[in-house]
C-alpha cells in the first residue's frame, strides 16, 4: 500500500492512489490524489514556470521557474517564497516565523501509532512517517499518512519536534495541507446553529479564502469540521468528492485557497486564532488525524466511505456493532419538574410499549430544579429520588428496560457547592468579568487536578448504580478562555490543553466503564465530531425534535457520519422547538433514521396512539439492524423546492426505503423514485409498505392494501417505484424489500 521508488512515495488501495515527490533532494511536492493508478510516471510535470512576483530561495537565486509560490506542496510555509496559506506557522526566538522544511527521511510503520490523549483511527493499516527538518535545524516536523486496505479514507496528522536549544511557539498547525492542481471545484460545507446544525451548503469556490471554523471551544453547531471539494458535475451517485472531516471537537480552521495561477489549496488544522504552543528544547507537540476521502462515486460514495470507516477504524465502544436501545428520555416529557413516582410512570408505560431504556435527563442532583444551578455538584437530589438511584435503577430493571442518566461533566453554576469551594477553577481571564452561557461556566479542564477531581465524581456516578447509558452534554461556548495557571505566554494553549484533558478523562473513563453506552451530546449536535465518536458510539444529533428540521439535519449529519451514531427521537406536537404539528407516522419514521427514542410524555397517549406505537415499535425491532448497519443512501436531499427527501438503507437480506413529502402541492408531478446501488441480478420481495395514513383509521391500525410481490433489482433502479399521491401534508412512506 506503500511504496518509495526514485524519490516518489505512492500510497494506494483499490479506493485511491495518494503521490508525493521529493523534488531538488529536499522540497515534498504534492503530485496526485484520485482514482488508483498503478505507477505515476510524472504525466503532469511539476509546471516549471517562471511567474512575475513568484521568487525563489536563496539556494537557489537564478532558477527563476522553480518557485514554492507556484508548486505544489506537502506541507507548506509562510514567511519567504509562498504567499498562499500555509500549513503551519511557527515563532523562532528570535521574533522571526520564517523556516524551510526539508525532507530528512522517511519510515513505513506497521502498525499504527495511539495518539496521547487524542483519538486515533486503529486497525490494520500501513503508515508511513516522512521526517523534515528545518533549514537551522530549529525543529523537525513528522508528517503522518495512514492507509487502510479496505478503505477509501487516508488519515494524515502532524508533529512538531523542537531540535533547538531554544523554545519556539507553534503559532499554527495543520494535521493536512493539499495542493489540487486546478479550481474548478463546489464547496460543500455543513452550518447551522442550535437547533439547526449541519445544513448542506454547496456553492462554487470562487478566487479567494474560503474559511470554515470555529472560534467556540468546541467543534460546534455553527460550522461542523468537515468539508468537501466536489466537481461542478459531482451528484449523488457521480462524479469526483475530495473531503476532510478533522478528528477533533475544539476549535478548528478550514481553509479553502483558490489563488492567481487556478490551483487550489485546502488546509485543516487547529484554529489559529484560539492557539498557539511554546515547546521547550526536546519537546513535541503533536496535531489531532484528519479523515481525508476520496469518492470517484459522488456525495453518496463519499458518505459510505465515511461511514465505514468510522464504524470500523475509529468507533471504540464495544457497543459499536450492536443494535441500539429504543430509547424514553424524560427531557421532553416533563424537563425539571420530574419525581421518582414520574420516572416510575414512564417506565411503566415504556415497558408497555416495547421500548428498552429510560433515561434520566438533567436535573436529578444537587438542588437543580432550573438551569441557575446544581452542575458540579453530582450527588442525587434525594428530594426527586427519595428511595436512591440503586432503588429507582433496580425499578426500573425490575421492568425489563435498561437505565440511563445525564451528566455535563465540564460546567458548574455559581450557584453551586463546587463553585463556592473552587471559585478559581473555571476558565477566565484576570480582572475581566466572566461572561455567562445558560447561568453556566466552564470548568478549567486544561488543570490536571480539576480533571482529577470531576473524572472522580463521574467514577462514583457510574459506579453508584447498574447505570446502562450515559447522555454526556456541553450547553455553552468558551468565552474568556484562558487558565490563571498558565504563564502568559501559554494563555493561547489553554483551549487545547482543555481538549486534551477532557479527551484524557474520557479515555480514562470508558475503559473503565466498557459497559456502559455513552452517548454524546452538547446542547444536541454542537460536538457531533468525529472526535468524540472515538470514544462514544452515538450522538444526539440536535436539540429539534421536529420531523421536518431533522430531515434536513439528519440529511446533513449522513453526509459525514454513520446512520447508527445518530440519536433521533420522536416528540410531541405541536413540536417544542418550531412550533410545528406534523404527522405521527412522519415523526416516527424520520426517528427510525437513526438510534430511534421517544421524548415526550408517552403517559398522555391515548390507547389508540399506544396501539400505533407499539405498532412502530415491533416493526423497527424487526428492521432496525438493517437501517442502523445497512448501506445508506441518499435517493433525494430537499427535492422538488427543498420538499422531498427519500432514503435507502440496505443489508445482504433486506432493502428499506422511505420517502419523506413536507407539503401536498396541487398540480404536483407524480414522483418516480429510482433506488440506487442494488444487484441488479437478485430479486426484491415486497413484504411491508406503509403510505401515510388515510382519514379512516381502525383503532390506530393502518390500512393498507398492497400485494407482496418480487421486482428484479435492475426493474427497482432503472424504472423505479411510483410513489402513491396520498393527500396529506407530512407524508412518510416506508417500503420493506426482502432479498
Ligand atoms: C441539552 C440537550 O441537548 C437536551 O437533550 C437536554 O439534555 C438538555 N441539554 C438538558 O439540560
């Protein structure tokens, strides 16, 4: 998978073919990136010209067409011959940031690295390790590049080594520089805000800096750490996607260069504007991995490749490959005004249902009964829960369902014993007032003993009962970040430090307690990163529970990550967040997509949406391992004026289509769906189809007349099915293929 021949490494699998020389004995020129090939013979030479404003190094004053302005580069800088954004930036001692990297050697590593602190793919892979030192041998830099044989993603990091005897400041530091030889290209990013996250945005990249990052201490809810560079041309199903999702859930900066001479450069890394890294004589910093993919197979390609890669080479939890739970979570249903007897209600009605876990939202410790107090102090509130957690646990397993609770490990409140008793122990700057997010502060975990002391009060939480599934939340941004504990010319660490704790205590944690499920959540998806999939199998995807927001969120969070990661729950209407009454069937079926759960008071049901719920309830039981593990694929994204959305799930025994229609539209086409990516030798037996329901119900049974009968796969893709026209606004459909 790695090679080295006449100075050109070549890193490939059957998924892509990644080609770096060493150009004059010392430059790393990035040369090729795409579909396999087997050797590159240099069929697009370095172009070689000699381009106004464009200069040379002092080595080598009068070869006027060899400049790093034009060339493409591995790992590029700034501060003498290239203009364009470059991959890191580092601070001499003497005030100056210029350096050249020079290739030293290079290393093929059997096996791969664990990265201290920080989440690293795993798995049987070759990487290779290319070592390049600094003209004044102030530092070294080691590049990283990972190839998995049954994968199209290449992970790339970065690590500086101080081989002064002098401290530099790392000021930037990419985990991945690119040089693409052309700029014709879209961009896809992933935005949002609370509520709102990962909305597709694909626009063509113009001349210029496109950037996006996140400022917040946390990957966030306003710009996810991912992007991808597709061919104008590039759908779903065809055409060329090159994309990067960063493995990491603090502050990050994408940029996307397309400069004077039409190439195109993409940079991922750690957010300059919130870092920086002195590193003494000797030491050496190492930065986050970076998933770059490549799909010749379009968006959806892209998708699959991700989501494979993920659940095999990164995902640790024991749980990853296992169907998840049916979820009741009590946020919704009752938010702090909750009690035992409550509880107890809930899993009573839960076991009756079918579902499988309760769980405990916020507000079961310390005296918590709003969001002005109580976090950090994790000790039950014996007012709510006068019996204790073993008691209302063993209640609850008594039942059949497993138990669940809510922690938010990195805050505290003012008002809280924790705060009166380490005042000094959250995230602020001397003499300027701490800012507020939800009456909250952030707890300084870039300081050992602060993560000593919550990585302690977690333990005694998970360990105080048989506790099945943790909800792990993070409901503010970094305001004032900065830790008195650090010397001033550390300030800039703190934000990394923090990440590197927290990631520290959760790699301690889960070791600990493999049998528990996390699950991630930070005010819904704000770190749905591939970071912390690493360490917790799922995430709550966004604090919107309506039907229709998440069929865009959803739509979006696919794009990068795994249907069984994301955490989609069925809740009341009018829904809370938007206002919005849709159907029951919508709400249900856009919940299947994903770790299916209910957040509402399901003791106010009636029999008739009981009979109905028990209902969807068997019915993804039965399919459940299909849509969690099956290859997904996008059929439609906000088609027909952002109105339809279809989605395919599919395993080696059974196909699942659903089709998703907002509003009815007069005069409306009659939609020809086309399934994608099936054998179009095998035969798919029609046993279950769900149309939205008609007005006459039948004590909440659905009818439905449909015969079982057998398409041909090819008939499937290449005709289609017709979907039903069913007057009703928020239309859910669902098909069930056997093979
Ligand atoms: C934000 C989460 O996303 C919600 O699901 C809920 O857990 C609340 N926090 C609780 O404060």
């Amino acid at each position: 998978m790695i090679k080295f021949e006449n100075q050109q490494f070549h890193l490939s699998n059957k998924f892509f073919s990644y080609v770096m020389d060493i150009a004059k004995e010392k430059h790393l020129m990035h040369r090729y990136w795409g579909k396999p090939i087997k050797f590159f013979h240099d069929s697009i030479p370095l172009q070689k010209i000699d381009r106004g404003f464009s200069g040379q190094l002092a080595t080598f004053p009068n070869e006027r067409t060899f400049s790093l302005d034009v060339l493409p580069q591995e790992y590029p800088v700034q501060g003498h011959t290239d203009f364009r954004i470059p991959a890191y930036r580092v601070e001499l001692e003497n005030g100056t940031n210029i350096s050249e990297l020079n290739y030293k050697a290079y290393k093929i590593l059997d096996s791969k690295p664990a990265l201290k602190n920080l989440p690293a793919s795993f798995g049987e892979s070759q990487t290779l390790e290319i070592e390049l030192e600094d003209l004044n041998k102030n530092f070294a830099v080691k590049l990283y590049y990972t190839v998995f044989e049954d994968s199209p993603v290449l992970i790339r990091s970065a690590k500086f080594i101080n081989i002064s005897d002098k401290a530099i400041k790392i000021r930037h530091a990419s985990s991945a520089s690119i040089d693409f030889n052309d700029n014709d290209f879209d961009i896809i990013n992933l935005y949002g805000g609370h509520a709102a996250e990962r909305t597709i945005q694909r626009h063509k990249l113009q001349r210029g800096i496109f950037e996006i990052s996140s400022a917040r201490g946390a990957s966030s809810h306003q710009q996810s750490p991912f992007v991808a560079l597709v061919r104008p041309e590039t759908t779903e199903f065809t055409g060329e996607v090159y994309a990067a999702s960063f493995i990491y859930s603090g502050s990050f900066a994408i940029k996307v260069e397309a400069e004077q001479f039409g190439t195109t450069r993409l940079v991922v890394g750690l957010n300059p504007e919130t870092f920086s890294w002195k590193l003494e004589p000797g030491e050496d910093f190492q930065t986050p991995e970076v998933a770059l993919n490549f799909s010749a197979e379009g968006l959806n390609g892209l998708s699959q490749g991700f989501h494979n890669f993920f659940q095999k080479h990164l995902i640790r939890s024991k749980f990853k490959n296992d169907v998840r739970p049916i979820l009741i979570n009590n946020w919704e249903a009752t938010y702090f005004d909750f009690d035992e007897n409550k509880l107890l209600a809930l899993a009573d009605c839960a076991k009756d249902l079918g579902l499988e876990l309760l769980v405990l939202d916020d507000g079961w410790f310390g005296k918590r009964n709003d969001d002005n107090s109580s976090l950090g102090d994790w000790f039950l509130n014996t007012k709510k829960i006068p019996h204790g957690l073993q008691f209302l646990v063993d209640e609850v397993h008594k039942r059949g369902l497993k138990f669940g609770i809510w922690v938010e490990p990195e805050m505290t409140n003012e008002d809280s014993e924790l705060f009166r008793a380490h005042p000094d122990w959250i995230l602020h700057a001397p003499n300027y007032k701490t800012s507020f997010g939800r009456h909250q502060l952030i707890l300084d975990f870039s300081r050992a003993e602060v993560v000593d002391y919550i990585t302690d009060a977690m333990r005694k939480v998970f360990s105080s009962a048989p506790i099945d599934y943790v909800k792990v939340d993070m409901n503010r941004h970094m305001t004032e970040a900065f830790s008195p504990t650090l010397p001033a010319d550390r300030q800039f660490e703190t934000q990394h430090r923090y990440m590197l704790g927290l990631y520290g205590m959760w790699e301690k944690l889960t070791a600990e307690f493999p049998n528990i499920l996390f699950e991630n959540c930070s005010g819904g998806g704000g770190r749905f990163d591939a970071g912390f999939l690493y360490y917790m199998p799922q995430t709550w995807t966004s604090d919107n529970s309506d039907a229709v927001c998440r069929l865009s969120i959803q739509a979006g969070t696919g794009l990068a990550f795994p249907i069984v990661t994301q955490g989609a729950h069925v809740s009341v209407t009018p829904n809370h967040q938007v206002g919005r009454m849709t159907t029951f069937q919508m709400r249900n079926f856009v919940a299947y997509a994903g770790t299916y759960g209910f957040e509402l008071d399901i003791t106010k049901f009636t029999d008739t949406e009981k009979s109905e719920v028990r209902d969807y309830v068997k019915l993804y039981k039965e399919i459940r391992s299909t849509i969690q593990f099956g290859k997904f694929t996008r059929l439609l994204t906000a088609a027909y004026e952002g109105n339809e959305y279809a989605w395919q799930f599919e395993d080696d025994n059974r196909l699942i289509v659903m089709y998703f229609k907002i509003l009815q539209k007069a005069a409306a086409p009659v939609r020809i769906l086309k399934l994608a990516g099936l054998d179009a030798n095998k035969n798919y037996t029609l046993k279950k189809y769900l149309p939205p329901k008609k007005l006459s119900v039948d004590g909440g049974k659905q009818i439905v007349n449909f015969e079982e009968k057998t398409f041909g796969g090819d008939e499937l893709m290449n005709a289609g099915i017709a979907i039903e026209k069913i007057d009703t606004d928020f239309a859910a459909y669902l098909w069930v293929f056997e093979k």
